[in-house]
C-alpha cells in the first residue's frame, strides 16, 4: 500500500490471513477500511493469490476477475449440474493458488460458493478438502449489499434447498470453519452521535428517538440547489441529471468511450460509455488521482464542475482547476505458466474514457464505498432493498451533510433477518475473535 498506514486492528487481521491458511470473513461497517486492508493484502502477501469478485464493476474496482470468468463457472443456478469444461490453463491457474480473495462477499449466492468449492476441489484434486485446500479470504458488509436472486423458479430453489441466499448459509461451511473479522474503527464519520445512528440504521434497530432526530436534520433546504442527490433509481437520477444539463447554456458535447476486447455487458462497463458534458455540469469522479505531485487532486467520489471541454476536461474542486485526461481501465485475466511457475495478469481488454460521471445525481448502489460531505438522499416512495437506506445515510461523513426529501419511516429501514442471525451467531459462538 505504498504510505497508506494501517490500523492497529487492520494490522492484526493482515497478519491473521497471512500466517495461517484459515477461511477469514473480513466485515465491518461503511468506511472501517475493508477495501485498504484487501490491497495491502494483496500488495504485500507472499502467498500466490487471485483476486475475484461477483460482478464486472466490483472486480475492475480491484484489480480482479470476476468469480464465473475466473472459475468458469456457469450462468444461473447450478445446483448440481455439471460445472462444464474448464480449460486447463484455467485449471492450472486454480491449481497453483495458496488463496482466493472475494470482495463484495455478500453479493455472492450459496449456490455459487458451493459450485466454486467444487470447481477447487477439482482443481487441486483434493476431492475431499473444503476448497480444494485454497484459503478463502471474503471482503464485504452483509448490511449493504445481498445476492441477486431473481425470479420465483430461483427463489423457490433456495427455499427447497438452502437456509437462505446468502454465502454464509452455502452447504460447504457444514465442513469446515469461517472466522469472522469485524473490524470496528470508522474512518469516515468522527461524529460519535451520528456513528451510533448509522450503527442503529445498519443492524435496523432505529428507536424512535433516532428517527427523530434525523428528520429534524434532514428535512431542511439545500443552500446549494444543486447538491447531489442519491435516490433508489436509475430512472429518478437519469431524469434529474437531464433535467439540470438541459437547463445549462451551451452545447453539449458527447465523449465516447474507447473499448477494446471484450469488455462485457454495459452493466459491466466502469463508467458512461457515451459521457455527455457542458460547461457548468456537475460531476463525480470515479478514480482516484494517480498524477498529483503533491497527493491526489481528487479521490473516487470527488464532486466538482466542469469548466470547460476541449480533448481533456478542466473541472473545478473547491476553487481549484484540475485538468482531466481519460484514463483506462483494464479487464485482467490469471494465467500461469508452467514453465516459469509464475501466476501472472493478462489484461484481455481495455476501457478509456473520462473518469466522470454526472452528478446532480447518483443511484445508491453506485455510491457504495464513495464519501460525500453532503447530499439529499431521495427514497422515493419507499425504500425497496435491504440496507439501501443505510448503504444512502452511510456516505456521509456528518449530519450537518444530511438533507431528506421526505421523512423516513421505520418501513424505510429494511434488515435481512438471516444477516441479523448470521452476524449474532457468530458473536454468540466467539467465532468473532
């Protein structure tokens, strides 16, 4: 991690996933640090490790392959069909891990993480060993984000065949052991009062006091009428975006994204691939600098407004004019070579654009792990997804950032009951070390 200094709890858990070969769950509420504890990881293991995550977005964000592509694993539910056929390049690059690291745990199904022990019981053939004998080391906050589980057929499966959705419930646990890391530290909000709000929100045990407190906070005007809003949506932010670009002088100029390989789906893409941008537009940056002599200029998450648009862009940050180029992102594929027994990344294809998003407004899930000193957090007519309404409060590094465009109601705050046993659970059976 370069200069990135750990805490004392974080330097703990690295050292706990790096001197034993233990299945660790790393969890913790928004901003205690899972993501800097996974690249220092990562930067600075001696284990031969592979990187994943669930969807493209997620594994872009760390330097990873998504866990179907990686594993070759095939789409919906597998159950126990055959996974298929895996290349043995694929194999070997399996076969040659001392570790596996997912990030976004939470997001992975049971039914996934049971095909994944299999495909590495195959290949390390350890028929027999949970995992093949690979340490499985999970990054992620059950509270924020859960499994996709679409569709009554899928459903009805997980009904008949597991506790519930979610990793924690997969069959392979009844094998073998998980520990639980929680790490407790916040680094984002320093106030104590909305920390303990926030804790309230995420474990849905909001008394009515706490409410109260927040709409009194909340429901107030903006001064900046043009304070990013986070809403449940794609359809509320796409009208609030267009509304506010169409209101601005000027013509609009379209940056199209350079795509080479096989990028995926758009849903996989990392940014906008048509970016639409006049003068005066509010945006998000969606990288963190790598050029800032003196530190970065911005962080992904920064808010400022483009001031003017020639083959870069020149935002504005807090009075400061920072002259923005595209940059790439890269799709990585493992591979290993036999003859230099060295796992290496290949990258298989390369996305270029300007690291920007709009952002008069933002959906809640795309600001999952961004810091926001304030914004207007639109639920809509309800919230309609477990922990979306503390993944929105959460951005916030304080309640003087906070505005509501309605009240919250208790309906607003939704906690999987599985997630509440699951967490208890472990706590009761001091599993959580």
């Amino acid at each position: 991690m370069g200069d990135v200094a750990l805490s004392s709890q974080q330097s703990e858990v690295l050292e706990r996933i790096e001197n034993s070969s233990d299945h660790v769950f790393i969890t913790g509420r928004a901003g205690t640090g899972k993501t800097t504890l996974l690249q220092a990881f990562v930067e600075n293991t001696a284990k031969v490790v592979a990187v994943s995550a669930p969807t493209g977005v997620a594994a872009l964000a760390v330097g990873g392959q998504t866990i179907h592509s990686l594993l070759r694993l095939p789409l919906g539910i597998i159950g126990n069909r055959e996974l298929g056929f895996i290349p043995k390049e694929s194999l070997a690059v399996l076969a040659n891990l001392d570790a596996l690291v997912i990030d976004e745990v939470s997001m992975v199904s049971a039914d996934v993480l049971d095909a994944l022990d299999r495909r590495l019981r195959q290949a390390k053939r350890k028929r027999n060993t949970a995992f093949g004998g690979i340490q499985l080391i999970m990054f992620g906050d059950p509270y924020q984000l859960a499994p996709v589980v679409s569709g009554q057929a899928e459903k009805a499966y997980y009904q008949d065949h597991y506790r519930s959705p979610w990793f924690f419930d997969a069959k392979v646990w009844r094998e073998t052991e998980m520990s639980v890391q929680e790490l407790d530290t916040i680094h984002r909000q320093a106030d104590s009062e909305f920390r303990a709000v926030l804790n309230a929100l995420r474990e849905g045990r909001m008394e009515a006091e706490m409410g109260r407190m927040l709409n009194e906070h909340g429901l107030r005007q903006p001064e900046d009428p043009e304070l990013i809003t986070l809403a449940t949506t794609n359809q509320a932010v796409t009208r609030i975006n267009s509304a506010a670009l169409e209101g601005l002088p000027g013509k609009a100029k379209i940056a199209h994204a350079d795509i080479e390989g096989d990028f995926g789906s758009t849903a996989a893409y990392p940014a906008d691939d048509e970016l639409v941008l006049k003068p005066g537009a509010k945006v998000m940056f969606l990288r963190n600098d790598t050029q800032g002599t003196d530190g970065p200029r911005f962080v992904n998450g920064t808010l400022g407004t483009v001031v003017k648009i020639t083959d870069s862009v020149i935002v504005d940050v807090e009075g400061e004019s920072i002259l923005v180029e595209p940059v790439t992102w890269e799709k990585v594929k493992y591979d290993y070579s036999p003859t230099t027994k060295v796992l290496s990344q290949d990258v298989v294809a390369e996305f270029t654009q300007f690291p920007l998003r709009l952002a008069w407004a933002v959906t809640i899930h795309k600001a999952q792990g961004k810091t926001l000193d304030a914004a207007v957090i639109d639920l809509g007519s309800r919230a309609f997804a477990p922990g979306q309404t503390y993944v929105a409060f959460s951005r916030l590094t304080s309640l003087e950032g906070l505005y509501l465009k309605r009240p919250l109601t208790p309906a607003d705050i939704i906690v999987d009951e599985h997630v509440v046993r699951f967490m208890n659970e472990d706590r009761v059976s001091n599993r959580l070390i």
